[in-house]
C-alpha cells in the first residue's frame, strides 16, 4: 500500500512539475479582436460577443483590438466603446489602427489603454452625420402623395416624401449635437484634452497617424511593434502569442461575400445616426 501511495505521489509531482514549467516557458496568449469594414448592428454584435469571450477566458492575458475601419452606427460605436473601457479595467486593450480607423471606429478605441497608429493611417475624424434621403421634389414630378396621420409636428422627421421643415431640422440637429457632445467628451476624457482646446479638431477632419499623435489623439505611430511592446508591459510577459478571434461558422452570406451589401444597405437605411469617414 505505501508503495502505490509512493508511485502516486511521484506521478502527481512529476505532473506538477511537468504543468510548471510548461506554463512558466509557453507563451502569453493575447486575443486579436479585428474591427472591419463598417460598424452596423449587424457587424458590432459578433465584435462584442468576442470581447467578452477574451474577458471571461483566463488563456487571454490582454486583447488587442485591431481596426481597420470608416466607422459606421453611432450608437453601436459607441457601445463597442464602453465594453472596451470596461474590460481595460481588468484586462489589459490596446487598439492597433490599420489603414484606417475613424470617426465611430475611433471611438470605439477610446476605450483601450493605448491607442496605437502607422505614421500614414488615417484616424479622428470627430463628428456626427444625420443622413436620409429626400424625393419630394420627384414624388411631386411623378404625382406620388404622401399619406401620414401624426401625433406631432415632427414626429415624421425625416420622411423623404415631403420637404423638410424648420422644426424637423431643428430637432435633427439637436440629436446630432447630442450624441457630438458624448463622443466629444469620450475623447477629452480617454485622451486628457482640455475640451475648449479639442473642439477647433473636431469638425469631422481626418488626420494620418503622424498629425494625430501631435495633438495628442493616440499614442504612438509605431504600428504593430508598438503595440506589442505596450502589451509586454502590462502582461510582464516578453513572450506573447497573438490568436484571432471570429465566428467559428461564418454563415452563407459570408461565404459568398454578401454580408459586405448587407452592412452597406444597413447603413444607408434612413434615418441614420452615423460616426463615419467617407
């Protein structure tokens, strides 16, 4: 009996040792999250999906959020953004922009530790658009009538049968000011700006990675070897293994490359709130 206790304990030890070392020398594994093409609802579900996938998995010391992106939906930018900031908290993000990563996908990186660019990647581009199309003028040509039963003046704001009023424009504007200011304030707060000092960038102007680092908007232009060395400092670890992270059955309509027209069409549906860079 003391001698199948003796093996067992030798066994479990040389399992323990053998776990040891082979988690001491392995590397640390960091989550790639990729932010591509336009940001829909259709786009940013499966993006949240894998960052709390990269939150919640202990193999995942840190995230790094890699963009390449105009922007898209505001509201859906601006949720990817406080999903990133909050898992910052616990889990070290570091957002790496591509060729391009503005307005809503700019936003959407405010949330990361650091936000890193090339010297010629496009990124800022601050601002809130309303778009909608407006065809009264050829519903009149082609005796189309609009037909509406309402409940307020502008309740129908917005409808491309009829001419846009003073009143419509006015509450349009008033959203559009409002979400401007939350990803106003997004910036001043992510990247430490004086507000007054932040409003003559953001107009809606794009900036290279090289200009944007001047006014202090990110962090470095040192591409992905800057990245990688923000996220050896967080983790402590120089020895880093980078996995992506996507769906694991991309879906008929990926597979013949429609979800691309599906994003597009979402995105031109009116009304639209949108952070983008066109």
């Amino acid at each position: 009996m003391k001698k199948i206790v003796k093996i067992f304990f030798i066994v479990f030890l040389l399992i323990f040792v053998v776990n040891f070392f082979y988690y001491l020398l392995s590397p640390t594994r960091v989550a790639v999250i990729n932010i591509s093409g336009l940001i829909t609802p259709n786009t940013a579900s499966p993006i949240c999906d894998q960052l709390r996938q990269a939150q919640k998995d202990p193999m995942y010391s840190a995230i790094l959020l890699k963009i390449n992106s105009p922007g898209g939906d505001a509201a859906q930018s601006e949720k990817i953004y406080y999903l990133v900031k909050q898992i910052d908290e616990k889990k070290p993000v570091v957002a790496l922009i591509d060729s391009i990563g503005a307005s809503g996908a700019y936003f959407a990186a405010l949330g990361a530790r650091k936000i890193v660019t090339y010297p010629a990647s496009l990124t800022g581009s601050i601002g809130v658009i309303f778009e909608g199309i407006n065809a009264y003028k050829l519903a009149n040509k082609i005796g189309i009538e609009d037909f509406v039963v309402k409940s307020g003046d502008v309740k129908d704001a917005g409808n491309p049968l009829r001419k846009p009023t003073k009143s419509d424009k006015e509450m349009i504007f008033s959203v559009v000011e409002s979400v401007y200011n939350q990803f106003l304030n997004a910036v001043a707060s992510s990247r430490h700006i004086n507000i007054e000092k932040l409003k003559p960038l953001a107009d809606g102007r794009v900036f290279t990675g090289q200009m944007a680092l001047k006014y202090n908007l990110i962090d470095s232009i040192g591409g992905f070897d800057a990245a990688k060395a923000y996220l050896q400092k967080y983790t402590g670890k120089k020895n880093l293994k980078f996995v992506e992270l996507s769906d694991s059955y991309p879906g008929v309509s990926n597979l013949f490359g429609l979800s691309s027209i599906k994003n597009l069409l979402d995105i031109s549906k009116t009304p639209s709130l949108q952070m983008i860079f066109k």
